[in-house]
C-alpha cells in the first residue's frame, strides 16, 4: 500500500510545474526565470535517472520519468520565451 502511494506521490509531484509552464507561455516571457536554475535543475534531475533504473526501483523510476519529461518541458519553454518572444 505505501509503496503505491508513494508511486503516485512521485508521479504527481512534477505535475507542479505545469503552472509555472502555463505562467510563461501566458504572459510569453521568462525572464522571471533563471535559465541557470532550469538548466541546473534538468542536469541534475537527468543524472538522477540511471541510478533508479539500475536498482530498479518503481518509485524512483516513476518520479524520474515524470521530472524529466516536465523539466524538459520547463526548459523548452524558458530557452523559447527567453527573449520574451514567442
């Protein structure tokens, strides 16, 4: 039981950045967001991804996919909004 919900739990949490996505393609800018901090944050987060799938641990994996997919998605739309153009 714990181990599902902590499956879920991980699944859910990048799911956060969904706003911070909307956020920047709404005002169509992202110069409130530091391009070193997505970029440090997906580095890190993509380093992470092997040790999961290594161990073959479901939680972790589950996360891993979630935070890499939305972090990419973060990273995408800030280099693309950089300039305030879209």
């Amino acid at each position: 039981m714990l181990k599902t919900v902590g499956f879920w739990a991980g699944v859910a949490l990048p799911l956060w950045d969904i706003p911070l996505i909307v956020r920047v393609v709404q005002r169509k800018s992202s110069q409130d967001i530091s391009l070193a901090w997505a970029l440090g944050i997906w580095i890190s987060s993509i380093f992470m991804t092997p040790p999961a799938f290594i161990l073959g641990n479901k939680i972790a994996m589950g996360f891993d996919i979630m935070n890499v997919t939305m972090l990419t998605a973060v990273v995408v739309v800030t280099i693309k909004y950089r300039k305030g153009k879209a």
